[in-house]
C-alpha cells in the first residue's frame, strides 16, 4: 500500500478519515473518546491549567530550590502554570503535614485524592523522610492535576503482576486499588500503559517482606520505578489532560535506569530464562536473573517492538514529537522507535 495511504489509515480514527482507506481501525484508537469524556465527568482540573500555590516557609532554601527545580519541570514540557498565590481560593501548599510521608491531598496519606479538591489542598514532603527529591516534587504535582498511579491503571494486570501478599495493608487500595476511568481517572487518555511513568511504582514500593518484589512486569523483563524524570507520555498526558495548546513542547528524552545493577544470582539463570521462567516466574527472575531476562535494558525486552513497518520512517520524519493528532498512536505502537520503552 502506498506510504501516504498506510499513514492516513494508521491515524484515521483520530482524523475522522475511516474511508479514505479500506482498512479496519486500530483497536487501541477506538477507547480514546470514552477515556476523555470520562475524564471529564468526575474529576475537577485547575481552570486554564494554573495552580496557585504557596511554600511553607519552614522550609530552608534547599528545600524551597527543590520545589521550585520539580516546578520548573511543568514550565518545560507542558502548558501547566505554577503561579505564587495571591487571593485564589483553591491551591496547594507544600508543607510537612504532621499525618504522613510524601503525598498529596487534603486529608492525609491514606485517602489520597488527585486533581483539583477546592480550598487549600497539601503537597507534604517531609525532610526528614526523604521527601525533598525533585522527583518527588515532579510525582506529588502530576497527582495533584488529576494523575493517580500508573499501577493503577484499570488495564494493569494486562501489565504488571501486583503481589497483594506482601504489599503493606493500607496501601492496597490507595496505592495499587485499580481506578477505573469511569470513575475520573486520567492516566489513560487513549495512551498506552506505561512502565517508565514517574507515577509507577518501582518493584520494593510498601512490601511486607523487603526480600520480595510487590510487582513485577508480565512481560518478564521491563523496568518500572523511574524516579528520575518524566516519560514521553506523562507529559502527553499533561497535554491532552489540560488541552495544551499544539504543538506540544518538545517531549523529555528517553527514561533510562542505568544506576541499576544487571547481574544473574544462580547459575541456572540463562537455562530457566530459556525455558520461559522470566514470564512465568517474574517475582524470582526479575530479582534474581535480571541479567538473562534483560532487566536494566528495557529497550532490549521483546515486548519493545513496533507494531508497524512504517514506524521508523514515521520517527524520523518527526512523528513522535511534532504533531500531537499523532502521539497517542505513536506512542501505542511504535513504541521502539519512539523511545517509549
Ligand atoms: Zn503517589
């Protein structure tokens, strides 16, 4: 088929073009327009995407720089607008709440809500529990405009497998509970789900036995847990989110985990890596063969593939970052040459 007609019906969903080529629509497109207008039902974002907000000034100037660096972030990548509060009624305050860790909300750790709650609402970032990261800035903020966890994504178990088991009681429902879109979750938006999320937890997040992971990728072999920088498609999501104007900012560079150790801890690794046990068995293997299952080196997986021919022609002709029509596509099946896993 020629290029031109195989590129329209990639995107024809998204254009409205279903006849301009005889062929059947992608199957991932066709969720967009439900996601959104769930989306849009129940959960409350922050008018013309600007949050007012105010910095405890307990905190000290290394602190503040933090907040200000995890801010900054928005301001790179996205339309979102961090401003001082003056007189609004609704905004954040980032302070250490005396009711918990790192999180986000009004009511404590433990009844996390995201999105826009009217009043004041908290970022709490304790020092002294290592709360002032920037990454922990950059995570608490993307809950606060309307992100709960990628692990909690309604299609998740298609992704990850979570060990209810080990992971702490009262975390199984505010951190790992599946929040479906109809309910007002925004981390689908018609994205693919996404392992390297500054909003996934990584594979220790609340365990009971920290000799065990509490999640482990079906795929036997990505890495989850960035807690570095944002994905590609947590800023798309930002984007559509709060309907940025196109064309997007340029997209962040490609998450990487290159502070994690890649070794085999049994000799027998490659030969139960052979026989499948890096899917069958990914609580052990992805702890204890890392180096046969690929772990560390995600983009080696087999599951970082393209779904189609074009996808490497499409990458270099821009499509994975200039036209935002395009990026919820790309990203969902040309995910190789997108740089997405
Ligand atoms: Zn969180």
């Amino acid at each position: 088929m020629h290029f031109e007609c195989r590129l329209l019906v990639a995107f024809a969903s998204i254009l409205s073009l279903a006849n301009a080529c005889p062929m059947a629509f992608d199957r991932d497109l066709s969720h967009n327009s439900t996601n959104r207008q769930a989306v849009g039902d129940s959960l409350h974002l922050w008018p013309n995407g600007i949050v007012p907000y105010v910095i405890d000034p307990k905190y000290d100037a290394t602190s503040k720089a933090i907040i200000l660096d995890g801010i900054a972030e928005f301001g790179k990548y996205t339309c979102i607008r961090f401003v001082p509060r003056t007189t609004q009624s609704d905004y954040i305050i980032f302070t250490e709440h005396s009711s918990g860790l790192c999180w986000t909300g009004k009511w404590g750790e433990r009844q996390m809500e995201v999105g826009r709650l009217g009043g004041v609402q908290y970022v709490s970032l304790i020092v002294a529990e290592g709360c002032l990261r920037k990454f922990n800035v950059m995570h608490e903020l993307m809950h606060s405009l309307g992100f709960y966890h990628e692990q909690q994504r309604d299609d998740r178990d298609k992704y990850i497998r979570v060990f209810y088991d080990n992971i702490v009681e009262e975390q199984h429902e505010v951190s790992y509970g599946i929040r479906y879109t109809s309910t007002g979750a925004a981390n689908n938006l018609g994205t693919p789900y996404d392992y390297n999320s500054i909003m996934h937890y990584h594979a220790y997040s609340y365990p009971k036995d920290q000799s065990r992971p509490v999640m482990a990728a079906l795929d036997g072999c990505s890495r989850f847990g960035n807690e570095k920088q944002f994905s590609k498609v947590d800023v798309l999501r930002i984007n559509i989110l709060y309907k940025c104007p196109a064309p997007y900012k340029a997209p962040p560079p490609k998450v990487t985990y290159d502070d994690v150790e890649v070794e085999d801890n049994n000799q027998y690794c490659p030969s139960w890596a052979a026989a499948g046990e890096c899917t069958n068995n990914p609580g052990y293997m992805n702890e204890n063969c890392k180096k046969s299952c690929g772990i560390g080196s995600s983009s080696d997986c087999p599951s970082c593939k393209d779904d189609h021919e074009y996808c490497p022609s499409w990458a270099a002709a821009g499509y994975c970052s200039s036209n935002p029509t395009y990026l919820p596509y790309m990203y969902t099946n040309c995910r190789k040459s997108c740089e997405i896993c």
